[in-house]
C-alpha cells in the first residue's frame, strides 16, 4: 500500500524499493508481543482514559522527561494494574515499552537485526528510522527533508487505514469487534486536522482507494468480502 502510494506521489523507484525495507520493518519494535498480556494491559488503559502513544502521554503529562514515558505509566499505574491481576514483572515492563517506549526498543531491536539484514544483503540507511517512528514521535522529524517525512506521513495513513480494517489487529490492540470503513477515515482525517498527515498524501490514498487498488489487501485483513455498500463508498472516495 506504501509502495503504490508514494509511487502515484512520484518517488523515484529505488527511493521506493528501501522505502519498502521499512515499512516491512516498522513495527519491529513491537517483536516478541506477547498478544494476551499487551491486549490486557493497553485495554484497561484505554478504558480508563489513559494515553497510550508517547505525543499524547506528553500532552496530558508535561512533566514527564522525553524518552520516559514508560517509567512515569509504571510509576503511576503500576499498583492499580495489579490490583486488577496484571502482574507488572519485567515482561510486562517490554509490553508497555512496546507502545510507550518505542523509539527505545526499536533501536534495541535494530541494533540486533541489522547484522542479519547485512548478511541478507539488505541495505540499510538512517532515514528509515526516521521513517518508522514517525507516528509516535512526530517531533523528530520536524527537520527532516521533505520527501522523507511525506514517506512517513504515508506509512502512518496506509497503516492506520489497513489496521482500521484488520479484525485480528483490531481485537488484541483496540478491543473492537467490527470494522467499519467510515470509522478508518475519521481518524485519518483527525490525523491530519492534527497535521500528522498532509492534504497530498490523504489525495493519493483516496484516489487509489477509489480505483480499487486496495481492495484485496483490506479485504484479506477483515477476513471477509466487503458488502456492495462498502464498495460503492469506497469508489466515492475521490470525490
């Protein structure tokens, strides 16, 4: 989905090629999720009110030193979770590090991976990172070229619009029990209104989102055909 829209974005075609290495990569922070224990833990904070990205910890606690956004969660939180029978031992630690620490435990997964992705022959370059942590930290790119923060503004719309669509996903991460189409382009325009994604990007995906280009991929990630309402909003999507 990345590679087709920054393709129709017009980046040039090895620009797009290790651009894919990183969108296969980007949640490689998050290897070793333990399903039951992460889904546990981040659905009694979502039912709370509690945030859950880094940017929006921050929001609500200022207070709390960059990069320590897991420790100031455990500190307060620590307690009433296994009050509730989460037992809040070191594995659990790298499950709230998996959202809340991110950049930190991408970087440690990194740091092993790339000896394997040398011998693979698989290339590597800095901008990448930069790339998969866009979503979490925005800030980081504040100074980045513009064509590579368009490639993370489009690995954030394409992933968020899949995992909108995906019912596995959407049980262990967000305790939902439906999909629906509508709700996927909600929250990518919140994302812009935000200025997390721009005007361009959202034009691509509708666009090809109109032409079908999608359509297998999302209806592979639902598990099921979409219903003829679906399709016909999903061709109105260009308009």
């Amino acid at each position: 989905m990345c590679a087709a829209v920054a393709a129709a974005l017009g980046h040039e075609a090895e620009r797009v090629r290790l651009y894919q290495t990183a969108c296969l990569l980007h949640d490689l922070g998050r290897a070793g999720l333990d399903r039951v224990l992460f889904s546990r833990i981040w659905s009694w904070a979502k039912a709370r009110g509690i945030p859950t990205r880094p940017r929006e910890w921050r929001a609500i606690h200022p207070e709390t030193k960059y990069g320590r956004e897991t420790e100031a969660f455990l500190a307060r939180y620590r307690n009433a979770l296994e009050a509730d029978g989460i037992r809040m031992d070191a594995w659990a630690k790298e499950q709230v590090e998996m959202r809340l620490g991110y950049a930190r435990r991408l970087a440690r997964q990194l740091r092993t991976a790339r000896p394997c992705m040398r011998r693979m022959g698989v290339r590597w370059v800095p901008w990448m990172q930069q790339v998969m942590l866009y979503y979490y930290y925005p800030e980081r790119l504040e100074a980045a070229q513009p064509w590579v923060k368009q490639l993370a503004e489009i690995l954030v719309a394409c992933e968020q619009f899949e995992a909108y669509s995906n019912r596995r996903r959407g049980q262990d991460y967000y305790v939902r029990r439906t999909e629906t189409l509508t709700e996927a382009f909600i929250y990518l325009e919140k994302l812009q209104h935000e200025g997390i994604l721009s005007e361009p990007v959202m034009k691509a995906l509708r666009k090809l989102v109109a032409q079908g280009t999608f359509d297998a991929i999302l209806e592979e990630a639902r598990g099921q055909a979409f219903t003829g309402t679906e399709r016909r909003f999903l061709r109105s999507m260009e308009h």
